[in-house]
C-alpha cells in the first residue's frame, strides 16, 4: 500500500496542465506519428528507472530539499549547474500550471482565463501550509481519477476509430511541434520531467525510511505514467484529424463521447493542474526557505502572485517554449542521476 501511494504521488506531481490535457503528448509524441509509439515506450523505460533512482536517493539521504542531494552527487560546481535548472524548472513549470488552471476552466465553461488562474491560486496556498505527508497525500489521492479516465479515453477511441493508423500518420505528422525528431522527443520529454519531478521526488523520498519501499514507489510510478503516456498517445493519434488544433485535445475527445463526461474531466484534470502546481512552487520554496515557518508562507505567497502575473502569456504559448527549452537543459540532471546511480551505489543506492 505504501508503494502504490507514493508511486500514485510520484505520477500526481509530473502530470500536469501538459500531460493530462494531451498537448504534451501531441507534441512530443503524436507529432511524430507511428514513430510516436516506439518514443512512448522509451519514456517509460526511462521513467520507470529514473522515478526508482530519485526515490531511493530521497530515502537514503533523507532529504528535506533537493539542494542536499543534488550538491552531494553532483559536486560543487556542477551542482550549481544542476541547482539551477531545478529552480529554473520548477518556477516555468509552476506558470505554466496557473495558465493551464485558467485555459481549462476557459475551455470546458467558458470563464475568464484569470478565474481558473486565480482560483488554483488560492487553493495552491492554502495546500502549502501543509506538512509534506499531507501534501503528498493530497497530490497522490487525485491520480487514480485521472488513470481511470486516461484508460476509459483510450479503450472508446481505439474501439471506434474508423481510420488505420497508417492512414492517420500523414495528418499526426503535419502538426506542428519544436523538436527535431521522435527519438530526440523521446529523451527531451523524460528530461523534461525528471527535472519537473525530481525536487519533490527527492523531498519524498527524504520522508520515507524504508530506502526499498520508497525504490519501487519511484518504480511503479514510473511506470505507470510510461503507462499513461502509450494510452493518451495511441488514443491521441486515433482521433487526431478531430483534436490537432484542440487546445486541449484530450478534454476535446471526452466532448465527443460524453458532455456529461466532460465536465467531470475538466474537473480531473483541473485537480491534475493543481497537483503539479502545488509540488513545483512547495519544492521551489523548501528550496529557498526552511518549510513550515511564517517566512516560507510569504514566500510562496509572493512566487504564485509573479506566476498569475506571467500566466497571462497563455498556456499554449508557455507550454510550446518552456517545455522543450526544460528538456534541453535538464539533460544536465538525468546524466548526473545516471552516474549518480553507478558511481555511487553503497552511499546513495545500497540495497
């Protein structure tokens, strides 16, 4: 049971507006066509490994924030490399949440974009006055939803698409996105992600004592987002000549099955939004700030008053910019994970 809820959590703090909306799916994958696929079960490789070594890392150094761990695997000057797109992660990804909150409610209902915006950031601050248990338990207690949706989206598409993959590849091809290829988009999105997760990861992990439960917590979710990411693909490209220009193509799928349906998922997927967006400005400000005290309240107070500032951007906007630029730059943190995780295992991995 503790695995399942912190590999539940660990899936609750990477999918986000992104994900659970299928944009980032169509960008990184769907774009990509066929090929898509094959990049799909890459990232959940990846995941699944990565989510097991930022876990284990947590536990074993019983982390408070990343910056502890990320200094002791990294090294002086490097981990000021790795530091920094942490924070510079978790800030983008934190906005872009807010204009996600904004965009959803937009989409489904027709508010003002600032009302989702701002009421996710009401809520996001009264969540940070939480300890980190309650937080995780928030973030893990809304998952579950959302698997049942991605899986509920996937079986109604593929069961009533009326046109081949194949014969779909041409019209998934032409959408537009920033990367170069699907094998490129494949890493960049792992990257992405890991650098997204891995603060509150590692602050997780530091909460658990049980360095092997909290291993194969990182596991499972790790593989169960790679699991996530297949279905929202392969139900993404079955009806891609009716979403490509959705702004949030999964929500625009739910539409077309059921109304009723999808004000329920606007309502998953608002709860998703918020998930990702209390994990990105908690950690920023553990980061920064010692958690609990009145100084961290008025911190994360003034950080989510900039990030509804900088969501009037727009989501899609945000969204096509920050999170490939993330991925780049994140590729920095994946590889000191990777070495991390050979170089050194009886201090950070022991069994």
């Amino acid at each position: 049971m503790k695995v399942l809820k912190m590999g539940s959590a660990f899936i609750g703090i990477i999918v986000g507006a992104g994900f659970a909306s299928g944009k980032e799916i169509v960008q990184f994958f769907t774009s990509f066509g066929v090929m898509g696929i094959i990049g799909a079960v890459i990232s959940t490789v990846l995941f699944a490994y990565f989510g097991m070594v930022l876990m284990r890392l947590g536990s074993r150094m019983q982390t408070t924030s990343h910056k502890e761990a990320v200094y002791t695997i990294s090294g002086k000057y490097l981990g000021i490399i790795v530091d920094a797109v942490i924070v510079i992660t978790l800030f983008s990804v934190g906005v872009v949440m807010i204009a996600g909150a904004g965009a959803n409610l937009n989409q489904q209902f027709g508010l003002p974009p600032f009302v989702g915006s701002l009421l996710l950031v009401v809520l996001v601050f009264l969540t940070v006055l939480m300890n980190v248990d309650r937080v995780v338990a928030v973030i893990g207690s809304i998952t579950p939803f959302l698997v049942l949706a991605v899986i509920i989206v996937a079986v109604y598409c593929l069961t009533t698409m009326t046109d081949s993959f194949s014969s779909l590849n041409g019209v998934a091809t032409s959408v537009k996105t920033t990367l170069p290829n699907w094998w490129v988009a494949s890493v960049n999105y792992v990257s992405f992600n890991i650098a997204v997760g891995a603060s509150m990861a590692l602050v997780m992990g530091g909460a658990e004592k049980d360095e092997k439960a909290a291993g194969w917590g990182g596991l499972v979710g790790g593989l169960g987002l790679g699991i996530m990411i297949i279905l929202s693909h392969l139900a993404i490209f079955s009806k891609i000549d009716v979403v490509k220009d959705a702004d949030l193509p999964m929500l625009a799928i739910i539409n077309d099955i059921s109304p009723m349906l999808a004000i329920l998922m606007a309502l998953v997927l608002y709860g998703m939004i918020f998930n990702t967006a209390v994990s990105m400005f908690y950690s920023f400000g553990a980061r920064f700030v010692r958690r609990g005290t009145p100084r961290f309240r008025s911190f994360v107070f003034a950080l989510l008053i900039v990030g509804f500032g900088l969501s009037f951007f727009g989501f899609s906007a945000l969204l096509d910019i920050m999170y490939p630029f993330i991925g780049y730059i994140g590729l920095f943190l994946m590889l000191t994970l990777l070495i991390a995780s050979f170089k050194l295992p009886k201090k950070a991995l022991r069994n």
